[in-house]
C-alpha cells in the first residue's frame, strides 16, 4: 500500500524549539548550500550539515511535515497534502525560529505546494542537482519524521523513474524510489546525494503498516520546481496530455504503442498515428505506458515537448504541444 508521508497523529508532540515568531536565535548560513566534497571520511554526515539549514518544518493544525528553502526570497517547496487546504502554516527553520507561512498554491495532481515565509534573515538556500539521479548512489532524506525536526537517514537510490500512482488520482509520477528510511513527517523534505544538492523531495511510502518498509519515493527536484515556478508566476496548472489510447498489446521492445488518437488532440495536430511507438518525452525515456503516464503527468497544458517515436522501424521527433485530456 502506498501512503503519504504526513504526521497527522494530533497527539505527536513536535521536538522543534519554536522561539517568538519571526524571530531567530542564532545566525543560520545565508546563501546557497555549500557542495561536498567527494573525498570526506564521513559523507552523510558532511551532507548533513550542509544541508539541514535549509530543511524546515512545517505546522498545520493537527499534522505537521516538511519542506526545504529553495529560494533566498523565502520560498519553500513541500508537499501538496503537507498544507492541505490550509492558506497559511507556521514554519520552524533549523534554528527554531518561526514564521507565518503563505501557501502560494498547490498542485495536487503532482503532489506539490510552495510556501513563502518573510523573513527577517538572509536564508539559507538549498542547492538543486542538475544531474538525473542514478540507480544505487548514496540518498540522504532530511526532515521531520513523527515530529523530530532535523532527523537525517541515510540510503542509496533504489530505481528512478518508477511509477507511483498519485494520491489525488490522477494518473501517475515518475518518482525515485529509495531506502532511505522515511516515515510520517519527512513529506516535503529533502533527498539530498554525495554532494549536498537536492535530487528529491520524499512524498509516499509503500508500506503495510504505515511507517517505513525500505521502499520510499521521492519526486524528483526538476518535476517539482517545474511545478515549483508555474506557482509562483501565476501560471495554470492541470493535468494535460497527447491525446492518445494505447495498445493494450505492447510487443517485446520499449516504448508505448499507439492505439487510438483524440482527433484535434496534442497527438494529432503534432503528426502522430495509430501504431507509432512513443520512446522518449523531451530528455526522458519512455519504457512503457505508466511510464509514459507518469512523465507527461508533470506537464500542464500549453506545454511543448518533444516526442521521440518509432515508425515503420526509423526513429522520429516531433513537437507536440499539450492539451487538457479528460
């Protein structure tokens, strides 16, 4: 079963010495996250401290999770269903300090919130990785399990691109999955790699019992400030897609195989037909159709991606440009 990562246990008490609203005890390093070496006898440990300062907490009424400073202006990135439907939240930096948070906006679909905090100190910013993750590097999560702010674990990346049904049903996101325990209250953190930068923010758990089995996802950094900066601009934000029913019958190579196209769909203006097999979104790879689901799931409509496919057995690109599907 896979579950969200919200402490929503009224009853846990929060670890995190709050101080006066708006007020910081302690100078916290302002500026971007500083990289890591990759020679250092203790990496997590190395990554820890580079990164925590930028790691936060968050509070809404009886629930709390996490999030993660990505902007000097005061943004923060989180979970969609860490805020709910809350307009405002209380947010503890590292230090302790506590500000009144504003919810910009939320993106359910993706599992996606920005929340902006005015502060009255130069903020530490996290450092976002630029690089896809791979498979069995070091993941480290930071955030607030059970209401422990400031906890850090440690695994590696367990597969990339795995596709995880959203909470809101509405299709899938391609996630990194990891084992980096993660429990109730990590939502909306960080998972960090070797060298301090972001590659992921935890969001689901599969799990049984509710609390962590070793299999954890993580939306990966650029989906969500994809989303991240649709929010903040103003810009529209829902599900979209190319139009297109696939083939139940895939065959033996990778990819997803046409089988119908919505006419005066995306699929349709941009050239594609019934039988051309989808192998790539932009710089993704497409193995199959959740795949396919998931990648096209972090897109809006009005967005251009580039549609790498196969055709009676030649390879083709097309730009197609997406459209709100039912």
């Amino acid at each position: 079963m896979v579950r969200d990562l919200t402490d929503s246990d009224s009853g846990t008490t929060s670890r995190t010495a709050a101080v006066a609203t708006g007020s910081s005890s302690t100078t916290l390093p302002a500026g971007s996250t500083p990289l890591v070496s990759a020679d250092g006898d203790e990496p997590v440990a190395e990554v820890a401290a580079a990164v925590s300062p930028a790691v936060v907490q968050i509070q809404v009424d009886g629930g709390l999770g996490s999030g993660t400073v990505y902007d000097a202006e005061g943004f923060i990135l989180t979970n969609a269903h860490v805020v709910g439907d809350n307009s405002t939240v209380q947010v503890v930096l590292a230090d302790g300090a506590t500000y009144r948070g504003e919810v910009l906006g939320t993106y359910p679909a993706v599992d996606v919130a920005v929340v902006d905090i005015d502060a009255d100190i130069d903020l530490p910013v996290a450092r976002l990785a630029a690089d896809q993750p791979r498979v069995g590097q070091t993941a480290v999560a930071l955030g607030s399990p059970f209401g422990l702010d400031q906890t850090v674990t440690a695994g590696i990346v367990s597969a990339v691109d795995r596709p995880v049904q959203s909470q809101q049903g509405a299709g899938a996101v391609n996630m990194i999955q990891t084992d980096a325990p993660i429990n109730p209250g990590n939502s909306g953190g960080a998972l960090a790699n070797r060298h301090g930068e972001i590659i992921g923010m935890p969001s689901q758990i599969f799990s049984q019992s509710g609390e962590n089995n070793g299999i954890g996802f993580a939306i990966p950094i650029q989906t969500a400030m994809r989303i991240a900066d649709k929010i903040v601009n103003g810009e529209p934000l829902a599900r979209a897609g190319l139009g297109v029913t696939l083939a139940q019958e895939q065959g033996s190579e990778p990819g997803a195989v046409i089988a119908e196209l919505t006419a005066g769909g995306a699929a349709d203006r941009a050239g594609l037909e019934a039988g051309d097999r989808i192998t790539a979104i932009d710089d993704d790879t497409v193995r199959n159709g959740a795949e396919l689901s998931g990648t096209l799931g972090t897109y809006g409509e009005g967005d251009t991606v580039t549609v790498t496919f196969v055709r009676d057995g030649t390879t083709r690109t097309v730009e197609a440009t997406l459209a709100i599907v039912d």
